[in-house]
C-alpha cells in the first residue's frame, strides 16, 4: 500500500530521526522497569501485569481503527473470541503447537475483519456502531451453538505454550513472552503511524472527501483498518485464553468491548502511547477496587462520561494541557510582580 | 400445518413483534427529535420493568403500575434529557454512542444492584384468562402486548398530528433552526421528547416482563429495536411498527422450523441484508449526505 497514497509528506521526514531517538529515550525507563521488576513480585502480579499488556495490544490495535481511522466498532471482543477459541481448538483438538496456532487464530480474525470491513465501507457512525454490535451479537451465538468446536456455554480450556521444550506454566516466563509480543505490536503500530497508510488512516478521519480527492484509495485503506485491528485482538485473544487457562462465551460480550472502546478514550484516541496508558491503568484499576466489583460497571460508566466531557483528548493530552497552564500561571506571577 | 399452531405462531410473534416496534419507536424517536441514538434505550426498557416491580411490591393495581411507570419514566427522561444527554447534542456520533453506552451500563448497573441477581416477573393483567384455538392454548399476554402497542401507537399519531406540542415536536424534528425561529421553544421540546421515548421504553418493558421475566440483561432488546427500525428506515414511525412486526413474525416462525439458533440468527441476518441491499429500509426515503 505504501506506493499508493501519494501525499505531500510535509518537512517530517527531517525530523523523524531526531523525534525517534526521543521518543526512545522516553520509552527506555517504562520499558526497563517491565523488565526488571517482575522477578521481584509475586505471581498475581505477573498475572494482572500480563492482563494489563494483553489490553495494551487490543487497545492498540482498536485505536489504530477508532482514534486514527475514525471508525466506530463495538465488536472488538469478537475478534478476541475468534483468536482465543481459534487458538485453544488448534492447540487442544488438532495438537498444534502454540507458536502455530496463535499468529492463526490472529490471521482468523484478520480475515473475518476483511468480511466486517466490506459490509462497514457503506456505513458510517450511528449505522457503523449497530453493524458491530449486531456482529458481536452473531460471533457470541455461534460460540454458544457451536459446542463441538468451542465448547458451547460451558466452555473450553487452554494450554500453556512450550518454548525451548519447556511449559511456560509459570507467569513470570509466560509474562515475559506477552511482554515481547505487545512491544511488537507496540512498535508496529508506531511505525505504521509513520507510513504512509498510517497517515491515510487520519486523512480519512478527517475528511473522507478531501482524502479521495487526493487520490487516497478510501475502501482499502478502511478495511486495511478494520484488518489490521482485528489481527491485534485475534493474537490478544490468543494470548488471552493461554493465560487464564479457561474461556466461555461470556468472556467476550458487550461489556469487554466497552472496556476495550473506554481503554482507548480514557487514554487518548489516536495515540499509541494512549492505548498503553489507557489499559494498563483501567486494568490495574478495577484489581485495586476489588473490594467494589459489583460497582464496576457504574466505576467505568461514571469515568467513560467525564472523561468524554472533562478531557476529550485523554489522559495523554492532560500533559500539554497542565504545562501550557503552568507557563500560564508562570506569566500571571510574573505580570503581577 | 395445524390452524392452531399456526394461530398460536402468529399471535406470539406479533405480540413479540410488538414490543420490538415499541423499542423501536422510542429509539426513533429521539433520534428524530434530537439527532441523538440513545445506546442506552435497551436499558431504560428494563428500567421501566424495575420500577412497574417495585410499584407492584406497594401492593397496587395492575392499571396503577402501569400508569404509575409510564409517569416515572417520562419523570426520568426528562432528568437524563437535562443532565446526560444535553451536552451530546452536537457531539460527534462516536462521543454519543460511548457516551450513551455508558449511561446504559451505568443504569443497568444501579438496577442490577438494586434487586440482586434474583429473577423476578411481574402478574400479567389477562392471569386468569385462557384463549384457545382448537386444542392449542395461547399465552394471553400476547394479546394484552398487542392491544396495548396499537393504542399506544394510536394516541401518538393523534398526539403528533392533532396537538400543539406533538406538532411542534415534528417541527424541531424536521428542521430545529426553523421551528426555533417560528416560536417554537426547542430546548423544551427535547426534554418532552425524551419524556415520550422512555415513557415508551418502560411500556415495553412492562409488557415484555410477564413473558420473559425481569433481569437485568432486559436491555440486549435494543438490537432487535435497531433492527426494526432499520427495516422500517430509520425515520419512519409507521416503518418502525412494520419493522418490528415483521422481525418478531420472523423471528417466531423462523425459531419454529429451524430451531433456536435459526430463531436468534434472523434479526442479523436481516440487519446485514437490508442495510447491503437496501439501507434506506423499506419505508425511508433516500437521504442527502453533506460532504
């Protein structure tokens, strides 16, 4: 795709170098602390901490599609469920090795979001938002009326991977191979943002119609979205049911995809840095709350709305936003004086 | 076929049909008159049957739960209309829909906690009653859920036709900035029009309670309310009853033949078919798109 969407890059291409080694320097300290710190917890936290990274890809992938492409989709949980039962048949009934069976159930879902995609090109905002929910609706009852591939209501259990011919069934190990697939993905999904398909994703959100009048192939480019995050979810969903063991429809409903559209709000749309923060703290979240589970869904309600209404561009735009107030504070004094 | 079965067919999936055309009518509705697709409708379906519960905990007449939820919910419209929904006015549609989301989980939530997970009913008007064509019995309910649809369906056509404020309602509906510079108060209009639409919702939501039970799910009814109502054209009242009708006769018969998997199916189905092959629905006109 990147021959075909010849746009007038403007004087970033100079500054690239200069915004990487930036932008790696800002990434070293996070990084090495997820490295290594771990060892040092127990296993619950290597747990929760995965859960968290397993977000990071979702809500990665989804923002890559809502914040920077600009299309609603409310059925993020049915690519995961795709990935994860795609995963946990290959590995439990076919014998496949993991290492297989995951980029598959991620492919699965890729191709099932080239067939969303297709019926989403004619459809726009409200319309787009009750053709994903309808789709989550229909992936959830096949689940459920499939028994003999998913196990039905009851569900279906997974396997741990082996690596190097030994089972990861510790947490740490697992955590450290869901670590270095969502930095992966983490780093894919920047490196698009700099292509240009990834510039053709904000060019549509933008204005569809000044978007194809420069020549930018508009169908492609949206299922190319719609593809691209539904392979993240499908690979989250197969690294998802590996590490808790066990899935049943329920698992991937409505509400999952609700917290997987709040990771990306509360975090900031269209911004990778975003999604991580976004879903490794409404996952931390709701793990300190336990005491108030069943609160849960008011907790995340009551955050989705002032967010929305407080700080539409996120939690990463409240950076900008507290320094440019700062300096303003800083000229009041100084004007005072 | 048997003429019973047939008969006992039809009734339940118009009766069902029913109370998908009133889902649909009150997403409509608003959708008319504020521009906004409230994603919490299916919610305040349900939340009418918690409150016609809770009425018929106080020991009350069925007539009085029924008046008393409808005046409640309309109370409760008017609230939402005032502190939620206001601000997403002119909100682009992904604001609304996360937004309107959240309302939605927000309000099953609060209703989920309030009763627990116990399963509840409410007493069905018609108990006592048995209706039977040939030596198959029919659920009366049914045929109190299509009563009461065609009376509602009835007085808001007078409502909308002969009245005032239906008509001013329609006004803020075709064109807000021309109702608003021929007098017509729009910031009062949008209260009362969410009034109506959950007045509608808690209607459904009583009506549907005998059958299906009361739980907090009660909401998942939303979809088929889409559905209908873009079977119907989205814009249509009347396109919406056809819609529902045609969805729950469908649904019914469908379930009947094929089995459950087939009866759970069809409303997707629908939905993808008719928005590939004919978005604007079966009754709606075309519509203009600015770029």
């Amino acid at each position: 795709m990147s021959d075909s969407a010849p746009i007038a890059v403007p004087a970033v291409s100079g500054a690239v170098p200069g915004k990487l080694a930036r932008g790696l320097r800002v990434a070293l300290l996070p990084i090495a602390i997820a490295v290594l710190l771990p060892p040092f917890l127990g296993s619950y936290y290597h747990f929760v901490a995965s859960l968290a990274l397993i977000n990071v890809i979702i809500a990665v992938g989804l923002n890559l599609l809502t914040g920077n492409a600009g299309q609603i989709s409310m059925c993020q949980a049915s690519f995961m469920a795709i990935g994860a039962y795609t995963t946990s048949y290959l590995t439990t009934k076919v014998g496949l090795s993991y290492w297989l069976a995951m980029p598959s159930g991620g492919l699965l879902a890729a191709l099932l979001g080239v067939a969303l995609g297709f019926p989403a090109l004619r459809f726009r905002g409200f319309y787009l938002a009750v053709v994903t929910l309808g789709f989550l609706e229909i992936t959830q009852i096949l689940v459920e009326q499939l028994p003999s591939i998913t196990g039905g209501v009851r569900g279906i259990s997974a396997s741990r991977p082996y690596l190097f011919g030994s089972k990861l069934s510790n947490d740490l190990a697992f955590y450290y191979v869901v670590f270095a697939i969502s930095l992966l993905g983490i780093w894919c999904a920047i490196s698009l943002l700099r292509s240009p398909t990834g510039r053709a994703f904000d060019a549509i959100r933008s204005s569809e119609a000044a978007a194809q009048s420069l020549g930018m192939p508009l169908a492609r480019t949206k299922i190319a979205a719609f593809v691209i995050a539904a392979f993240y979810a499908g690979i989250g969903g197969g690294l998802y049911a590996s590490l808790v063991g066990f899935i049943d429809p329920l698992e991937f409903g409505v509400w999952t995809s609700i917290r997987h559209v709040v990771f990306i709000v509360v975090g900031g749309l269209g911004s990778v840095v975003g999604s991580i923060v976004g879903a490794v703290a409404l996952t931390v979240l709701p793990e300190l709350l336990r005491g108030f589970k069943e609160y849960n869904e008011f907790v995340f309600g009551s955050l989705l709305l002032l967010v929305l209404v407080l700080m539409p561009t996120g939690l990463v735009g409240l950076g900008p936003r507290v320094r440019s107030w700062l300096r303003r504070r800083a000229d009041h004094m100084r004007d005072d004086k | 076929m048997e003429l019973g079965i047939f008969v006992q067919l039809l009734v339940a999936g118009l009766g069902i049909g029913s109370i998908y055309a009133l889902v649909a009518l009150g997403l409509v509705l608003a959708f008319k008159g504020t521009g906004v697709l409230n994603f919490a409708h299916g919610d305040l379906v349900a939340f009418g049957a918690y409150v016609a519960l809770f009425l018929s905990l106080l020991k009350l007449p069925y007539w009085q739960v029924l008046l008393g939820t409808l005046a409640i919910a309309a109370v409760f419209g008017v609230l939402l209309e005032r502190t939620l929904i206001r601000p997403l006015l002119n909100a682009p549609a992904f604001t609304v829909v996360v937004a309107t989301l959240a309302i939605g989980l927000m309000i099953k939530n609060a209703l989920r906690l309030s009763w627990q997970e116990n399963i509840a009913t409410l007493p069905s008007p018609l108990d006592g009653v048995t209706v039977r064509v040939g030596d198959v019995s029919v659920n009366p309910q049914y045929f109190w859920i299509i009563g009461c649809s065609i009376a509602i369906m009835i007085l808001l056509a007078v409502f909308f036709r002969r009245t005032l404020i239906g008509k001013a309602m329609k006004a803020v509906a075709q064109n807000r900035d021309a109702a608003r510079l021929m007098g017509v108060r729009v910031n009062r209009v949008f209260p009362l029009t969410f009034a109506v639409s959950t007045a509608v919702a808690a209607l459904a939501g009583v009506l549907i309670a005998p059958i299906t039970g009361i739980q907090s799910e009660m909401g998942s009814v939303i979809i088929k309310g889409f559905v209908a109502a873009i079977l119907g054209g989205f814009n249509s009242l009347p396109g919406c009853v056809v819609g529902g009708l045609v969805l729950g006769t469908l649904e019914t018969f469908g379930g009947a033949f094929f089995g459950g998997t087939f009866k759970d199916v069809t409303a997707f189905v629908l939905l993808i078919v008719v928005l590939l092959v004919r978005p604007n629905g079966i009754f709606g006109g075309a519509e203009a798109r600015r770029v």
